[in-house]
C-alpha cells in the first residue's frame, strides 16, 4: 500500500519574498564600493593599505574559526603579519611580502594549535593580498584591470543574490550552501559577464570575445569561491565567519567570491604578459 504523498507546493516566481535585509545589505554595499573604488584610484600604500586591512580582518576571522577560540595573542601577532606583509610590498617589493608571510607561517606551525588550518589560511589570504596589489601596481591599466574584476565579481554576487532570492527552484549545492540556487548561480553569471563585457567594451581596444571570456571565467570562479567558503565554513559549523558588515556578515563572507577570481586575474595577467606587466597582460591582447 503507497502512502500519499502531499503535494508540492507551485512553484511561482513572482510570489512574494522577504527582503527585510535588504536596507542594511544595500547600505552597507554602497560604502564599500565607494571605498574600494577610492583606494583603487589612490593606489599605493593607500590600497596596500586597504588591502591589508581587509585581508588582516579576513585572516582574524579565519584564526577564531579554525581554533574554536577567541583570538589569543599568537594569532594577534598573526593577524598584524598578513596586514604588515601587504603593506610591505609597495615599499620593499615582493620578496619583504613573502619574508613576513613565511615567518606568519613559521609561527603558526610552532604553536601548533590548529597548525595546517592557520598556515593554509595565512598563505591564502596572503596570496590573494599580494596578487591585487602587485595588479594594482602604480598605473593606470591598473586602475582599470582591478575596477573590471571588482565589477564582474559584484555584479555576480548581486545577480545571484537577487536572482536567487526572487526565482528561488532547485538547490546548487544542498550540502554545502543549502541557501545558493541554480537560478542564483545562472542569473550571477549572466549579470556579471554582460556588467564585465559592457565595461570591457569601453575601456579596452581589446577583441570583446576575449572580454566575454575573462568576464565569464571570473564570474564562474568567483562562485567557486563562494562556495568554497561555504565549505570551509561548514567544516568548523558555522553559519556567518563575521558580524562586522551589516546584512552581510563578516569579511570572509563578503570577499570570499573576490579571493579566487583575484587569483585566476592575477595568473592571466603574469602569463600573458609577466609578473612586471599583469595589469596590462589581462585587459590588452
């Protein structure tokens, strides 16, 4: 005998959702941005500085989830190491970065609590650190190169978030982020590359299926990146790695879509054109 099953609810993507968060998420979103555009047009150790911020609050946040402990005075002392490590490079170069890195990592593994986590999330957050601001560099395709990867990487985290939250339907990723949707996942891509293509079109002289192709690598991977901090976060069972930013949670969750697409850039950009011209190998073919 078959037990009846109750029938699924109609699906309606005009139904009503909540976006009670909304105001806080929008407000939030607006001094970023105007932030981070203005740090990227000063350059130098004004974005160095920016950069190490972000990614110092980033790590802060990843040493009290991977030790399952408020911050003790070892990751203090790491914390200030992945800001120093980032502002060191407008003023020694590359090598005081990876110097001061090394020793965070050096550090770590003599505490040894937690050791493989605190390293993996040291070399990581400062890796992507140096990848934005060796991008970044002191001219103006710098400028450019770093405003087309923070527009395609916003415009898919607002397409998916808007996309996802009005259309809703099957799940991306049910056991890793059980809130992310194909629909969101699909509608970020498309916004994202076509907000990325269109800026592409009026800044470059470069063909625009190239364009349409970096646009849409980053958007991609930015997703991955996302969902790679859902993992990670899962991991240690927790929901928000922060509180920090209004309707956003904390830096990790509002920069975890950055740290892989500012990877795959800066790999383009060096192995199109070397590590003296990324800015340039990734907008100018």
């Amino acid at each position: 005998m078959s037990i009846p099953q109750a029938p699924r609810p109609k699906f309606d993507p005009w139904a009503k959702r909540s976006w009670t968060d909304l105001g806080p998420r929008v407000a939030s979103g607006v001094v970023l941005i105007v932030v981070t555009v203005l740090g990227l047009y000063l350059g130098g150790y004004v974005f160095a500085a920016l950069v190490g911020i972000a990614f110092a609050g980033c790590y802060r946040e990843w040493e009290r989830m991977v030790t399952l402990k408020p911050l003790t005075p070892v990751g203090g002392v790491l914390v200030g190491l992945v800001a120093a490590a980032t502002l060191a490079y407008p003023w020694l170069g590359p090598l005081a970065t990876l110097a001061l890195l090394a020793l965070a990592a050096a550090l770590a593994a003599v505490d040894r609590d937690a050791a493989l986590w605190r390293i993996a999330g040291l070399l990581f957050f400062g890796a992507v650190a140096l990848a934005l601001v060796a991008m970044r560099g002191t001219g103006w395709d710098g400028f450019l190169a770093a405003l087309f990867l923070g527009i395609v990487v916003w415009l898919t985290d607002t397409g998916a978030f808007f996309t996802g939250r009005q259309v809703g339907g099957e799940k991306l990723a049910p056991g890793i982020s059980p809130g992310k949707t194909w629909s969101g996942a699909i509608g970020g891509l498309a916004i994202g590359t076509l907000g990325g293509l269109i800026y592409w079109l009026f800044t470059t002289t470069s063909p625009w299926w190239i364009g349409l192709m970096l646009a849409g690598g980053i958007s991609v991977i930015a997703q991955i990146g996302d969902l790679a901090e859902s993992a990670v976060k899962r991991r240690f069972r927790i929901k928000d790695s922060g509180d920090i930013i209004p309707g956003h949670g904390g830096l990790m969750d509002r920069l975890d879509s950055l740290t892989f697409a500012a990877l795959l850039a800066f790999a383009v950009g060096v192995g199109h054109a070397g590590y003296g011209a990324i800015a340039s190998g990734l907008i100018h073919w």
